[in-house]
C-alpha cells in the first residue's frame, strides 16, 4: 500500500515541487495551502507523513504539533519554515524533525530512499 504524506504550507510553488517529488517515488500526496483545511486532511485522510510549514494564513502551525501528535502519535512531523531557526522548536518526540527551508534535494534523498 502506497504511503500518504500530507504537505501543510501556503507556498504554492513548494507543494507542487514536493508533490512532484513524492509522486515520483509512488506516495499519495494531499495539500493543504491553509492550517484548518490541513487539519481537516489529517483526519479525513490518516496519512503517514507531514510536512507542516509554521506561517500559514491561518495561524502558526507549530502550536498544534502537540495537538496532532495526540491524535496520531505514529505519524512522521516535519516542521519546515524559513523564517524559524531549529532551536525554535524543540520536542521528547523522535518523529518530529524540524527542516529549515529551503529543503535541498540531498537532504530529501537522504530521508527518502
């Protein structure tokens, strides 16, 4: 069964890159442009993995880390922002990494063999 990533973050351009590359390597990926239409897609959909971006339209990401762990404590976080250094956000959790943008290809290739 495929796995599911869902991409949170308002920048358009980087959700088509990373649906591109995710599609690429045969996952089924959703996007959320806003914080409340992303968390709606946790529920409706279950996936896998999450990019969460923290500046949406909508609110600040990062603040509902707890909240969506809570209610799927086997999902992959991945906290990516440009505006947010790493040692803003620190977590016991193992599955939540934060990236700071941009992402490169490497690290992507790395995380996702």
């Amino acid at each position: 069964m495929k796995k599911k990533i869902l991409i949170i973050d308002d920048e358009v351009d980087f959700c088509l890159i990373m649906k591109g590359y995710f599609s690429r390597k045969n996952y089924d990926v959703f996007l959320a442009y806003t914080l409340q239409t992303g968390l709606f897609l946790i529920d409706e959909n279950k996936p896998d993995i999450l990019f969460l971006d923290n500046n949406l339209p909508d609110g600040q990401g990062w603040k509902y880390v707890d909240q969506i762990v809570e209610k799927n404590p086997h999902l992959e976080i991945y906290l990516v922002s440009a505006h947010q250094s790493k040692s803003s956000f620190s977590s016991p959790n193992k599955n939540i990494i934060v990236w700071e943008k941009p992402i490169s290809l490497q690290i992507l290739n790395t995380s996702f063999q």
